[in-house]
C-alpha cells in the first residue's frame, strides 16, 4: 500500500475506530484530537468511549507501536477528517443550518503538514458541497500545492467524501462489514480513497462523486427519520384511541411487504437527529416530506413529558395524602440508543432533564452506561442503581430500552409506568 502513515483528525465515536481499526492492520496511525484527555486516555491504550470491543482494539494497537494520539496534527501520507458537524442555533420554528466551524478548523489544522502526494478524506457527515469547500479552505492556505478544482487528475493532493455507515454498538464489525460510498473531486482521488480503505473493508467500495456520496449519507438518516417519524406518529393516534402501538405494529408486520419501525420519545444521535436539516436548509420548499418527519420526531419528546404529568395526577389521585414534593419519579436511560453511552442529541436526556426542571423534588436517573452526572445533568437529579430503584420509585419512566431493563421486564413492579419503548406495559 502507498500510504505508510495515517492520520486520523478527530477521535471520537468514529475516528477512534477507524483509527484503531488501521492500525490492527499494522498500518502507522497518528491521532489527533484537541482534547488532552482523549490523547491522554488513548496513548495509554486506554478508551474514553462505550463501544464493544474497542477497548481491545485500542489496547493492542497501542502496545504494539502502529497507535499514537496527539493534539496537534503531524506529516502523513492521507488525512481522515472525522469530527461533528452540528447544525447552528436557531430560534423556535425555523430551519437549521449546518455548522462547517469543526471542518474548517480540522482543515486549517492539517494544511500546514500537507505535501505533494497526500490524500485527505472528509469522513464527517456533510451538506451537499462540503467537501468542494474543504478543498478551498485548503487551496487558499496552501497556494504551493495544487488541488483537483484546479488541476484535476493532476492535483498534488487528492480530496474524497466518504461518510461513516456504522451503528453504535457494531461499529468495530461493520467498519470491516458495510459497503462504502466514495466520491472523490476527480477519478484519481476516487481511486486512491478506494485502496485506501481495501486494507480492511471487506464491503464494496463504491465510487460516485463528492456531492453524491454527500447526499447518499444525508439520503438514508433522512429516509430512516420518515421511518421512526411514522411510528411516533402512530404512537400517538393509538393512545388516543385506547390501542396497544406495540402489538398493532407486529400485527401489521406480519404482512410480508410491511415492516414499521418501533416508536420511541424521539430520535436522537449525531446522525438521524441532525443530517435531515442538512437536506431541509439546502431545499426548504422541496424537502416537505423531510421537514415533517423532523417536526414530528421533534414533537415526541414533549408529548412524553405530558404523559409524565399525567401519571402524577394519577398517582397524586390514588394517594390523597401524598403532596408533588412526594412524588418519587426515575427516569430509566439517557442515552440516544440502547446499551451505548452516547448521549448525543438524545431525547432521552432532554426529557429526564426536563422533568427534574419541572417537578417539586430529586428526579432519579438510571443509565447503566454512565457512571456520574455532568454539573449540568445533576440539578435536581441523582443517578442511581438499577439495582434498588425499585424501593425509591412512585412513577417509573421508561426511555431507553436498555438490556438491563428488558432482562428485568418480569421482574419490574412499579405501580405507575410511562413506557416509550413498550417493554414494560
């Protein structure tokens, strides 16, 4: 292979596993990062992440020399760009719009080390044409080197889209497992990126251009946002109709061309919660389909939360001698997925927290996957065990269906249960 060295800028959920995932393949990997405590924590063979079987990679990759973590990037053969790209604060009701700043900074970062032959990657989920601005930022800090919107097949260095398509909890296997969509600015660029990643996918390797491979990431978080938006939906007509959403939906799936999704108290994550408005803000007028799915998934959270009030009534009700300040409520996950510890745009989080906000005393929280609140999540709240939460519950919401909670579904005896996920109805 060419590429002797790799540099992987940004070692989150998905640069961190890229980058172990080469350097298992004995290929050299410089990390970079700009928090000292990740480069620390890694350069130990140590992870700062959930996500099964990292750890391992990590550790391995690490004693044997071909991983190494730093804040600042160093000279390599090809540059894999992985860092967020959330959108911009907006008011109520209007339309996001994508923010480039960690893409840029990472660019600028990387320019100063660029020579003759490098190949750069933006793995980062994207708007349409920011992989044509990544090479801009780059031209204008290097005016020495030339780029393929200028010289084509004969840029001194090559530029490519390829977007991460794994699941948290599966990444390490579908790194190797999934096809990739690679869209380079120019043939070469496509090409190269392709051997690039042959050194440890086992997948296809599909070459299209940089705006498709954009848009063919943005094309399936949107289309699975439709999907979910479809299920909450439903959710919400079935409890006003007094249905069980839950078995209406295996009901309906064993015909053999439906398959619906299961509802929740949203969608959350660095991807489904955020990529469609990426569509949205490009094409307002166009993406009406997508806009409505986000406004509805957008729409679950509270419609949880109202639920929760409900079952303080209820339970207020049912206890007369009982006042708000002594109504004992936990909220059951936090993050955005089960069994993960990514709370990344979760709905999970924002409603727990907003039930804390709201109500008269400490709000409970159980997250298996975390082992302490940030300043932030702890006003008016506490983490507790699993184990026990049972004798401090009154009202038990569930939001994540972890394996923890799904192993306890016989076992559970809450008396008052509102149930996002339909494990404990």
């Amino acid at each position: 292979m060419s590429f002797k060295t790799i540099s992987v800028i940004g070692l989150g959920y998905i640069g961190l596993p890229t980058a172990a995932m080469f350097a298992s393949y004995k290929v050299k990997v410089i990390g970079v990062d700009v928090s000292a405590h990740v480069v620390e924590t890694i350069n130990k063979g140590k992870v700062h992440i959930v996500e099964p079987d990292l750890d391992l990679l990590v550790q391995e990759a690490v004693a044997k020399g071909y991983l190494k973590a730093v804040t600042k990037p160093e000279i390599a053969d090809a540059f894999l760009i992985a860092v967020p790209t959330p959108f911009k604060a907006c008011k109520k009701g209007d339309i996001p719009e994508p923010d480039l700043r960690y893409i840029e900074s990472a660019t600028k970062a990387i320019a100063s080390v660029l020579k003759k032959g490098d190949l750069v990657i933006l793995e980062s989920t994207s708007p349409v044409g920011a992989t044509e601005q990544m090479s801009a930022w780059l031209a204008e800090a290097r005016p020495d080197l030339s780029f393929p919107q200028t010289a084509g097949e004969n840029a001194d260095v090559n530029i490519a889209h390829c977007p991460e398509r794994v699941l948290p909890g599966q990444v390490v296997r579908e790194l190797v497992e999934n096809d990739r969509v690679i869209g380079g600015l120019s043939k070469r660029c496509s090409e190269r990126s392709v051997e690039l990643y042959k050194t440890f996918v086992k997948g296809d390797c599909v070459i299209t251009n940089a705006r498709t491979a954009e848009m063919a990431k943005l094309t399936e978080n949107s289309c699975r946002d439709v999907q979910i938006a479809f299920a909450n939906e439903l959710s919400v007509i079935c409890d006003k109709l007094d249905i069980d959403v839950w078995e209406l939906i295996a009901l309906a799936n064993r015909h053999p061309r439906i398959n619906i999704l299961q509802p929740g108290p949203g969608v959350g994550g660095h991807c489904i919660a955020v990529d469609p408005w990426f569509i949205i803000s490009k094409t307002p007028q166009e993406a009406q389909l997508i806009h409505t799915a986000r406004k509805v998934n957008d729409a679950k959270p509270e419609w949880v939360i109202n639920k929760v009030k409900l079952a303080i009534a209820d339970f207020l009700q049912a206890n007369p001698d009982k006042t708000t300040k002594d109504v004992r409520i936990t909220c059951f996950g936090l993050a955005f997925k089960p069994n993960i510890d990514d709370l990344r745009e979760s709905p999970s989080l924002a409603i727990a927290q907003k039930i804390a906000k709201m109500h008269a005393s400490v709000v409970n929280f159980v997250e298996p996957n975390i082992h302490e609140l940030s300043e932030e999540m702890s006003k008016n709240s506490k983490l507790i065990s699993f184990i026990g939460s049972e004798d401090k519950t009154d009202i038990a919401v569930l939001l994540v269906d972890h394996k923890e909670f799904i192993k306890a579904d016989k076992a559970v005896n809450f008396a008052f249960i509102v149930d996002t996920k339909g494990i404990w109805k």
